[in-house]
C-alpha cells in the first residue's frame, strides 16, 4: 500500500523520536564527533542481535506524543 504524506510524517515523526530517546543515536556522535574516529559501542552489538521486536518498536504509535497534522 502506499502513505498518503500525513503518514508517511507521522511515520518519521515516530521513528525520530525513538531514535532520540535511544543509546546509539548519541554513542555515534560520541564516537564521530566528540572522541573524534573512536569505535562505537552500539546496543545491540550486532545487526544479527536486532530483532523483529526491536525493529517494529520504532513505527509503534507514540500514544499522547503523536504528531498531529
């Protein structure tokens, strides 16, 4: 199917703000920025250790801190 635009901004809204409220967000501008080529440390360590779960988390609805358009 296809996101109408609402959607598809409601969609990056929520996936924007579960990054922001994650780790590896600010450990990649740790390790890029402020302790300039260091190796990050991402949660989880590996793209095999992401699951399902872990991926479908970031579309969830975001209840009251819904974008609203």
């Amino acid at each position: 199917s296809t996101l109408s635009m609402d959607e598809c901004m409601k969609m990056e809204f929520r996936i924007l703000n579960r990054m922001l409220a994650g780790h590896d967000f600010y450990e990649g501008i740790r390790a890029a920025i402020i302790d300039k080529g260091s190796k990050p440390e991402w949660r989880p360590a590996s793209l095999d250790a992401v699951s399902a779960a872990d991926v479908d988390a970031y579309f969830a609805p975001l209840g009251a801190g819904e974008l609203e358009l």
